[in-house]
C-alpha cells in the first residue's frame, strides 16, 4: 500500500470512529427517550429534557472554550508542553467548577426553601447540577483525546457510557421519581467513563499535575468568542423549550421534544464529523502554513 493511500485509510477510520462514537451516542439519547415517553408521564419526561438540555448548554460552551486553543496551541508543542498544557486546563476546570456548583446547589436550596421550586423540580435541579459536573469532567478528557485524534479511545469508553445510561434509565423508571433518578443516573455513568477516559489519556500521554500556569488568561480572548457562539447556538436550537415550559406547560416541552427525536438522524454526520475536523484542521495548518490553505481554499 502506498504511503498516501495509507494516509487515506488512517484518515477514514479516524472519521468512522468519531461517527461510530456519535451513533452511539445519538442511540441511547433516542432509546432513553423512547424508554421514558413509553414508560413514564409526559410531565416527567419534560423534566428530564428540561435538566438535560441544560447539560447539553453547559458541554457545548465548555467544549467550545477549550478545544479551539487545545487544538490550534497542541500542534506546536512538544510533548512536555503538550501535557502543561492540559493539565493546566484541566486544574483550572477543577478549580472553577466544583465552585459554580456549589454555587448552584445554594441557590437551589434557597429557591426551594422559597417555595420557587417545589418537591418536584427542587430534586430535579440538585441532581442536574451533580449530572452537570460528572459530565463537563468527562467531556474534558474526551475532547483532549480526540485532539490526540485518538478516538479509538474515546469509543471504547463511549460503549461503557452508553450501556450504563441506557441500562440505568431502565431501571429508574420504576421509582417514583423518573425524571430525577434518569439524570442522576447519567451523572453515574459520566464518573465512571471519565475514570476511564482519563486513564485512557494518562496512558497515552500523561498531563502535568502542576500544569501551565496562567493558561486561562491567555485562552480567554480567543475562548470567549467561541463560547458565546456556543451559547447564541444553543438558544436559537435548544432555548425555546424553555419558553414553552414557561408560557405552556411541561407537558407540551415532552411533545415537543418526542418529535424531534425523529430528527436525530440528520445531525449525527455532522456532529461525529464536527469533533475531529478542528484539531485535523489545526494540524494540517501547522504543517503546511496559512499561504498554502489560502491557494487550497480558493
């Protein structure tokens, strides 16, 4: 085999895994779905896609912060800095996110205690918070994995994931409260494949404990585009079913979200695609120069 039809191979299981990893992915989101509109209220499952569409808010801003500086600064650096450079991202996440959580969980507490949320949704939102956490740690070492273009990696833990969530959901809706018990056993799932994953990246390429120092600033001008995008992205795909919850009721946000389960589909190319392209993007720049990507892009 020549070297540039290995090239090509190489490049074709990179993609196919990536899309392998978001099939499953997009198949236990559906099968939870279908599990909890076939089993449980319309109430119930309207809160559970309350909770989780919040979650998905939260991955897509952290992603989008991290990965562009991950993918364009990995490919200049050795080794060494290579494993500064995540562990000085990821002693920042642990930094910050334990304490917006905490934030999270007081606020919560006051709002019950308020009587602002109430047995339903006070439980609902506590368990978010925790589901949140498990999850943006999780998604942390799955996107410096696919930077490494390692997403062999990230399927095998994908697999695990998706096995615990589904058979999690099973289980819950036997409870009295489905809804909570779904989104907590998501966050479950997530501390168990983030263990994995972290070996997974620790056994490629171990991060530095101490990390580079003074990483987030530098990120912050360039990150901050990114995330607000992710966020005007959210709102315009994800954000009006919270209006309907609002103006309607919570019944209507599981109508609303049983229908566009049958859209899945049509974003699980693009998406699987979308995780690699970014650091495969970023490499071929660094290889080849801004000069030649112009002559090639016209």
């Amino acid at each position: 085999m020549s070297d540039r039809r290995r090239r090509h191979f190489a490049f074709a299981r990179l993609l196919s895994s990536a899309i392998t990893s978001q099939a499953l992915l997009s198949a236990a989101n559906f099968a939870i779905g279908l599990i909890l509109i076939r089993s449980t209220s319309d109430v119930q499952y309207g809160y559970y896609v309350l909770a989780s569409s919040a979650i998905i808010l939260l991955v897509s801003m952290q992603n989008a912060f991290f990965s562009p500086p991950l993918a364009i600064r990995m490919n200049r650096l050795d080794r060494l800095g290579r494993g500064e450079l995540v562990g000085g991202l990821y002693r920042a996440q642990r930094r910050i996110l334990p304490a917006l959580g905490g934030i999270a969980v007081v606020i919560a507490l006051g709002l019950w205690y308020a009587q602002v949320l109430d047995v339903h949704t006070g439980p609902l939102v506590l368990a978010t918070a925790f589901a949140a956490l498990a999850i943006l740690h999780r998604e942390y070492f799955r996107m410096v994995l696919l930077t490494h273009r390692r997403p062999y990696d990230v399927l095998r833990t994908d697999i695990f994931y998706v096995v615990l969530m589904v058979a999690g959901v099973m289980l819950v809706t036997l409870t009295p409260a489905p809804a909570v018990a779904a989104v907590f056993t998501l966050g479950l799932a997530a501390v168990a494949s983030g263990i994995l994953l972290s070996r997974s990246l620790h056994r490629h390429e171990p991060w530095s404990t101490d990390g580079a120092q003074g990483i987030l600033r530098e990120i912050v001008p360039l990150a901050a585009w990114s995330t607000a995008g992710a966020g005007i992205h959210w709102a315009f795909s994800q954000g009006y079913i919270y209006l309907v919850a609002g103006t309607l009721d919570v019944a209507t946000v599981a109508a609303i979200a049983a229908t566009r389960l049958l859209m899945m589909p049509v974003n699980l190319i693009s998406t699987g695609i979308g995780s690699l392209m970014l650091p495969l993007a970023a490499g071929w720049l660094h290889r080849h120069g801004a000069r030649l990507c112009g002559v090639a892009c016209a």
